[in-house]
C-alpha cells in the first residue's frame, strides 16, 4: 500500500473516521451530563417549592392542622375554619400536599430525594428541616 492509496482512502472515508472519533467523548460523557441536568430539573422545579414551602411557610389553615386541635382540647378548637395558626416544625406529606396542591406520591417522592440529599429529615411522624 503507498501513501497516495492510502491519502485517497482517507479522503473517501474521512466522515467515518470523523464520526467515530466524536461519538466516542459523546457515548462515554454523555449520560452523565443528562442525568445531571435531569436531576438539576427535579430538584428545581419539584423538591426546592417543597423547600422553599417549609422555610418560609409559617401559617396555615387552622382546619388543616387537626392533630393540633385535638391536644389542645375542644375548648380551643377555632370558631371558623379560616383562621391561620403558626406551624413551625414537622410537616406530614399530608400537609405539604395540601399547602403546595400536589398529590401525596408526588410530595413523597420529594421527600425522599430530599432525605437523601440531607436536606430534611423525619421527625415525630413528619418532616422537618435539617
């Protein structure tokens, strides 16, 4: 074989030989990077509102918060629905579905990509921030 057959077959097959070497970076980098951002959009647009609700939400509906009503005894169980009470503290999955309007399975997963990255943790039958 001489170098002139050897240039010509290069130039015949040059976008093969091009091909192959861009593929091989994008097959082994690839996958990562995608399942980076997709686990960047989870985080952003399902677990950080769950976040940002138990950090910044102080007050809630005074009927969402039963338990509460039942220790305090029936003395102290509000006149109307409507008045909001400070919740600090746990929040059930219950709670949370209820204050950000999204189904408990989808809160539950949160949570539990959110005890995974440390971020709450469970406490007295809920969850509370780390």
């Amino acid at each position: 074989m001489s170098w002139r057959a050897g240039i010509e077959f290069l130039h015949r097959w040059q976008w093969l030989v091009a091909a192959t070497v861009a593929s091989v970076p994008t097959i082994y980098y690839g996958p990562r990077k995608a399942l980076e951002t997709w686990d960047w959009y989870v985080h952003r647009l399902r677990d950080e509102p769950i976040l940002q609700a138990m950090r910044d939400l102080k007050m809630v509906p005074s009927e969402h918060n039963r338990p509460l009503e039942q220790q305090l005894g029936p003395s102290h169980v509000p006149i109307t629905p409507n008045i909001l009470i400070v919740k600090e503290g746990t929040y059930s999955v219950g709670d949370l579905a209820h204050i950000t309007k999204r189904s408990h399975a989808s809160i539950g997963k949160s949570m539990r990509r959110l005890r995974a990255q440390g971020k709450v943790e469970q406490y007295r039958g809920g969850f509370r921030l780390k």
